[in-house]
C-alpha cells in the first residue's frame, strides 16, 4: 500500500500545497481521501486522474471537498472524458452540499461522474478495507482507517482529541494526523489537534509512523514538527506535496 500526499495544507491552500488530500494505492486501484482545493491539480502533477478508483470525504469542510467540483468538470469535458464513474463516500448529505457548490440546473439530469454513498462503520472498497470513527469537530466528520493485505494506515481527517481516533489507530502502521494548532492548554475544544497532541495520539494508539498534516499556511511547519517530536518515540515527519510512502 502507498500513500501519495497531493495537498497538506490545513483550512486552505497555501502558497506551495493544496488543501487535503491523499492518495492511497494497493493492487492498482486508487482510493483518493479527501479533495480540497487545489488537489485536482496537484493529482496531475504527483499522479493521474485516472489513478481514482474512488472518493472519501472525512467531512465536507471546504478546504476537504471542493476540488470533486473540478474533477467533475475534468470527468465530463476533458479530453480523455467520460471518465468511469467512481463511488464518492462521505457524511450524510454529501450529495446535497456538493451539489450546492456545483449548482447543477435545477430538475436537470445529475451532472455528476460519481455516485455518493454515506459513510459505514465498515465498507470495502477496492482492495481495501475502509472502517471509520466520528470525531469531534465543528462539522460532522470521521477519522478513516484504510486496510489492505495486513497493513494500514488512518486519518484523522479534522478532529479535536478524541478516543475514538485512538481506538480506530490501534496498531496502524502509520497514523496520519491534523497538526492545525500551536499547543495551549486553553485551546477550543473538540475542533483540532495540537501537533503535540497528535503526536500523543500516536503514541497511544501504538502507531508505527506518524506523519502531520492540515498545517494551515499561517503556521510555521518546522515549530509544529518540534512541537510534535517529543511526545512520540517512532518515526515521524511532515507531510509535503509528492511524499510517498510505501507501508508495507
Ligand atoms: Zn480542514
Ligand atoms: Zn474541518
């Protein structure tokens, strides 16, 4: 299983990544995890469009969703289109909220090149097994844990702390966490992570790496990695655009 980080920018793009999103790939079948502005371009820059097998939102946050608006567009008028339709999996009414972002003619035919299905506790997808756990966040959202010939790795997606996160981690071979605050002991709770604490989540879940991401543009990555390194023992780093990972 290999994972390809197209965007890591937390809350927006920035100036060098795009918005979250990640590809995951096993077996030549692409799952892409999340879709935030920008990431349409960074896929044909690090990958291929047509590397997408399927879709899945953490939640549907703008800076994780909005890019389907430009494959969308890609998947119709391109010139390699009509692309294969591929199943988009997300909170309930990902559907309605992309369809405002698309604004589709009213009683027109469904312009989407995707079918959207509302998260499980468990599916398949692919050759992956796909579990996920709510978080806390300001939005309805999950964590996904992706599972593939004895290996995984999860996503935090957007979260505060949360022992659900903890508990879908248990064991994984790499932990990709939200870093979005400078850690405080009066942060807001139930919106985000601290790169300290997402390295704590790290550890509690006995993950095998950790990688931090969603570290938005006004914040100084190489402080959030500091913040991070002491309060997790196993490898870890930060994400960038075109990292590849191979877990196995
Ligand atoms: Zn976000
Ligand atoms: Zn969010």
């Amino acid at each position: 299983m290999e994972l390809l980080v197209l965007g890591c920018s937390g809350s927006a793009c920035g100036p060098e990544s795009a918005a979250s999103s990640y590809l995951v790939r096993h077996d030549g079948f692409g799952l892409l995890l999340d879709f935030g502005p920008g990431a349409f371009g960074a896929l044909h820059r690090w990958a291929d469009p047509t590397l997408v097998d399927a879709i899945a939102l953490s939640h549907l946050h703008p800076d994780h969703c909005l890019d389907l608006c430009a494959w969308n567009v890609g998947a119709q008028y391109s010139p390699t289109a009509p692309w294969p339709v591929v199943p988009v999996y997300g909170p309930a009414g990902t559907a309605e909220r992309l369809a405002r972002a698309y604004e589709p003619e009213p009683g027109g035919q469904s312009p989407w090149r995707c079918e959207f299905r509302t998260w499980a506790g468990s599916q398949q997808i692919g050759p992956f097994t796909v579990r996920t756990a709510a978080v806390p966040h300001s939005a309805e959202a999950y964590a996904i844990r992706v599972e593939a010939a004895g290996h995984s790795l999860t996503y935090s997606g957007d979260t505060g702390p949360s022992t659900a996160l903890v508990d879908l981690a248990h064991g994984t071979d790499l932990l990709l966490a939200e870093a979005s605050f400078t850690h405080a002991e009066d942060l807001p709770a139930g919106i985000h992570l601290s790169a300290r604490q997402a390295a704590e989540h790290a550890a509690a879940a006995g993950a095998g790496q950790l990688v931090l991401t969603h570290i938005p543009l006004w914040q100084d990555p190489q402080a959030q990695a500091a913040e991070a390194a002491p309060h997790f023992a196993g490898p870890q780093q930060l994400a960038r655009p075109g990292l590849r990972i191979d877990i196995a």
